[in-house]
C-alpha cells in the first residue's frame, strides 16, 4: 500500500536492481514505480482516521506545536532493527509523520543515515523523534560512526541524543542492535514503548529506565 505523493523509499526491494541503481524515488516517480510493480494505490483520504482528522483540527499551528510536542511526547513511528543467524543486519522505520506539516515536507523516516541505517560493519538503526532535528544531526549515521570508534549500543545512543538535544534542541528515540548482538533502546522523549526479542526473553519498556523482562515460550 502506497500513500499518494509520499517518498517511497524502496532500497531493498527485490524488483528494484531489475529497474534502476537508484536507492530513492519521490513524488510521481515512486506512485508510478509502485504502480508498475503491483503495489495497491489507495486515495490518501482512506488512510485519514477519525481520530486523526480531529487532532489535526486540534493543532492548526504548526510552527508553535510541532517541536514542542516532540520533545515531551510519545509518536507513532514504527520502528524494526534485526540481526540474523548469518551476522545480517536490517532495520526498517514507518511513519504517519507529523501532523500539520507543509505540503512537500520530507521527514526523517525515509532518508538513509537519519530515520534508519544498516551495515554489517557496525549496525542497525531505526530513529524516531522531531524529524528536522533528525535530519540536522544525522541521528542513525551518527550513532553508528560512535560504534565504529569503539562505543557500546547504548552509549552511542545516549551520546547521539543528547547532541541532538544541545544543537538543535531536538528529542527523539532510537534502537540499535550491532552484528555482534548488543541491543539498545535509548530516548529523550518522555517516553518510547519498545521491545526487544533475544534468545528465549522478551526485554520491553515505555518509561526512561524501566527494562522488564518475560520468558518467551517457543
Ligand atoms: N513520529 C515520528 O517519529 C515522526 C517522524 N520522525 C517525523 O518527523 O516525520
């Protein structure tokens, strides 16, 4: 399913090296993509909820909202790292966005280094938070280029955040798995609901600093 006039981030998809060496389309070109290779074409008002449409009457303003509400706030940014039995990496990041926004705003979710990165070498991230903010700071590349120079999961996360927080004044969240299995998730919003499966337990939290666990049955 394809929202009208969203980017469409397609890397990864199996038809893609058939078509083109491009790694992203927009616009026209992605609906048009889509099209070809099969994918449902819905009219963006389906995908407009009840509770959607009243919110957004609820918050008009975009410019005194948007930063604001991030920063205290959880969103709806669904977010996925893995690593795999073979030492593979992946992570995928889906959002709505931001309520609001101007017509053309390209968020963080979709661009590589920012809403999400993969790369054997040094990990998987998927980001979540005040978009521009993400996009200034880079957020998945920045937290994977402290991997590289010897951080742990969970400090590259942290450290990440918080510049994000000193230089554009931005909150958001992030998980992170590496090759070798270290996980993290990490936030600076009031809150970021997020588990994580390794081995038989079920790690997951929403609060800053809970980490529960349960017993998984396989
Ligand atoms: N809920 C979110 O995380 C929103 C997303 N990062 C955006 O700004 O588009």
């Amino acid at each position: 399913m394809l929202l009208q006039t969203n980017p469409y981030l397609y890397q990864g998809h199996s038809d893609i090296y058939s078509v083109t060496s491009h790694v992203m389309l927009t616009g026209r070109g992605a609906n048009k993509f889509a099209e070809s290779i099969g994918i449902t074409m819905v009219p963006t008002d389906k995908l407009v909820t009840e509770y959607e449409r009243k919110e957004w009457e609820k918050h008009k303003k975009y410019i005194a909202g948007v930063n604001e509400e991030f920063n205290t706030q959880a969103h709806d940014t669904v977010g996925a790292v893995a690593l795999d039995s073979a030492g593979n990496v992946a992570c995928a990041t889906s959002t709505g966005g931001i309520r609001n926004k101007m017509l053309g705003r390209v968020g963080d979710s979709p661009v590589i280094g920012c809403g999400g990165y993969a790369d054997n070498i040094s990990g998987a991230v998927s980001c979540t938070g005040h978009g521009e903010s993400i996009l200034k700071v880079t957020l998945a590349r920045l937290i994977l280029s402290h991997v590289e120079q010897g951080k742990s999961v969970e400090d590259a996360s942290q450290l990440s955040l918080q510049h994000m927080g000193d230089r554009v004044q931005g909150a958001g969240g992030a998980i992170v798995v590496s090759p070798s299995g270290q996980w993290a998730a990490a936030f600076t919003t009031k809150r970021m609901a997020w588990a994580a499966a390794e081995d038989d337990v079920l790690w997951f939290g929403i609060d800053p600093k809970e980490k529960l666990k349960e017993k998984l049955s396989l």
